[in-house]
C-alpha cells in the first residue's frame, strides 16, 4: 500500500508540472487512453485524438479512484454533471464521443494526426510568445477566481505585454503590411 501510494503521489506530481507550465500543451491521442494516461492528457491545454483513440477515466471500475487530478480537471473541462457520469460508469469513450463531451478539442485520422497537431500548434506559434503565455496565465488563474479577481489578473497579464519587443514588432509589421518575426522579448 505504501508503494501504490508512493506512486501515484509522484504520477499525480508529473501531471501537475505539465499544468504548471506556462506554454500551450496538446497531448496527442493516439490509441487507449485510460486512468493516468487520461488524466495526463487532462493536464494538457488541448487534446487532439486519432479516430482509433479510446479514452476514460476507468479506475472506479479497478476499484479504485482517479488520483492523479482526473475528479478534478475532468469536472472543470466538461462539467461536473457530465464527469460524475464517466467516473462513476467507468465509460470508455471514443474520440468522437470524447469530442461531444467536449474531451477533445479535435479528431483527426490516424494517418492525418501528427499533421494536424503541428498545424494546430503552428497556429499558435504565429503569434507573441509572451502574449501566448499571459493569455494562457490569465485564463488558468482567472477561472478559479472570482470575475472581479480574474478581471485584475487579465488587466495584469496584459500590461506584461505593452513594453515587450514583440508588441513593437507586430505594430510595425501591421503598418508595414508583413508577417511579424516574434523573438519573446
């Protein structure tokens, strides 16, 4: 018992550092998807699934309890009413199903999967990185506050970005009718 403890203590410590870190995260789904995997894929931003994926949150059908943020990060993501029916089930989902609930944020074919992915990210990577991370920031710390403490965390997260390099940089770009070459200053 002290092992299993031990160890879901330390996959519950990797799933929270990828939460914690501060650039957009997409896990790519390719097949199962179950317990831990599920609950790490829940840590990223996005989720981007091959049709062939099937995913849950499985434990309680092991007799056990998601322990790695899944009753946590599944609720905030679909809905509290919507995870109590996959946890307490034991629903496996494909990614379809997953893409109803609202689980993925894509479902792409298998042979199509890495495209679509890098295309998604490069799509976001067009933009500030800094502006990319204070978005991010604010929206992750707004919504556990109230409106009024989200709203002075955006306000925060947007002053960030008015003295940055970048910021100039896309000024110009725009008067100058070109692509802005963003370096994260």
């Amino acid at each position: 018992n002290i092992h299993v403890k031990a160890n879901v203590s330390k996959i519950g410590e990797v799933v929270s550092s990828v939460v914690g870190l501060p650039h957009p995260t997409i896990a790519m789904v390719t097949g199962y998807a179950f317990g831990g995997g599920m609950e790490l894929a829940l840590a990223c931003d996005f989720r981007i699934a091959s049709e062939t994926a099937v995913m849950g949150l499985t434990e309680t059908s092991l007799a056990i309890s998601p322990g790695a943020g899944g009753t946590q990060r599944l609720p905030r993501l679909i809905g509290e009413t919507k995870a109590l029916e996959l946890i307490l089930t034991a629903r496996r989902l494909t990614a379809e199903e997953a893409m109803v609930y609202g689980m993925v944020t894509k479902v792409s074919e298998p042979e199509n999967l890495v495209k679509e992915t890098i295309e998604f990210a490069e799509s976001m990577l067009a933009n500030g990185p800094i502006a990319l991370q204070q978005a991010k920031f604010a929206i992750k710390k707004g919504m556990n506050a109230d409106l009024h403490t989200g709203l002075a965390i955006e306000r925060k997260a947007y002053e960030i970005t008015i003295p940055t390099e970048d910021r100039l940089e896309a000024l110009a770009a725009f008067s100058e009718k070109r692509k802005p070459q963003f370096k994260g200053k």
